[in-house]
C-alpha cells in the first residue's frame, strides 16, 4: 500500500536500508537481503541481522553513511549446556554452489593449560576459499567460548581474512580467560 519496491524476500532496500521512497528505511525480516558471498538475494532472517540493519538504518537517518555489506550469516545459541555457532558458508553449500573450498578441524581445551578451572573442549570447523584462501565459513561447540569464537570467525570473514592473515591475527590471551 506504502508503494514501495518489494521482492520475494521483502520490502528492496540498498546499502544504507533505504528503500524505493527516500524517505522510509526498512530494515529486519520484512527488509529484503543480500549475500555477503553472492550479492544475489537471501532469505535468511536472523535476529543478529536484524541488529545490525538497524544500526545502518539509525546511522544513516543523520548523515552517517554507513552501509550494509550483505549478510554472512552468523548465530550462537546453546542446547544441553553445549554452545553451538555456524557463520558464513558451510563446506556443503560451497561446494553445491561451486565454490572450490578445503576445510579442516580441531578440538582443543577452551583454557590453557587444559587442567584450569572450567575448561571445556572446544570444537572448530574452518571452511576457506581454495583459491584465494580466504575464510567463508566456520562452526563452532563446546562451552560459553564457542559463543565467543563464532563472533571473532565471522569478524574475519567479514574483513576476508586468509589463513595466514588468521595465523598471526594478535589476540588478548590470559589463562583463566582463554586459550590464546
């Protein structure tokens, strides 16, 4: 009824959440999205998303341009007292949409040494673009750290860091906090 551009996913926005009217920004699950990987329409709608739509849209409503780089998709939640976190492609749906990618994975003590108090394993997948070596995707479980670490793998999916830019990636470690 407002007349505004809409697609099957939602109301079309750009990159400052804008839509079709100057005037009104749309943002959250009825804003249509991008893929941070593709640039092609996606569906996803997650509240991490919805957040982060907002804060481009607020910003953008004084002057501040910032912009939405498309939606990498990142979540934590916890079942059974295990933190779980996915962001980025995983290895399946790059390789179903012809990505060439390689991907490994470790489990590890959460704290270093593994004996400090509250320590829990900590599993991790990487996904990385075989060409360029750049990091798309990765999971994570185990203790409240795992929710931590999909924040910090998305961060370096986001600034399309390489496996060896993540090798020397400077950290804060202590041992009561974390594994460094």
């Amino acid at each position: 009824e407002a007349g505004l551009d809409i697609n099957r996913i939602g109301i079309v926005v750009d990159s400052n959440m804008r839509t079709s009217d100057p005037y009104i920004f749309a943002c959250g699950d009825c804003a249509s999205k991008i893929s941070f990987f593709t640039g092609e329409p996606c569906g996803l709608k997650l509240a991490s998303i919805a957040s982060q739509e907002a804060r481009i849209a607020g910003a953008n409503l004084f002057g501040t341009r910032r912009k939405n780089q498309g939606v990498v998709g990142v979540f934590a939640t916890v079942v059974n007292n295990i933190t779980v976190g996915c962001a980025g492609m995983s290895e399946k749906w790059a390789n179903e949409n012809g990505y060439e990618v390689v991907s490994g994975e470790a489990e590890a003590p959460d704290r270093h040494p593994g004996s400090m108090p509250g320590m829990s394993k900590l599993w991790v997948r990487l996904v990385f673009n075989k060409i360029n070596g750049e990091l798309v995707g990765g999971s994570v479980r185990g203790g409240s750290s795992a929710g931590e670490l999909i924040n910090t793998i998305s961060a370096c999916i986001q600034n399309r860091m390489t496996a060896d830019d993540i090798a020397v990636f400077q950290v804060g470690t202590h041992p009561a906090v974390n594994m460094g």
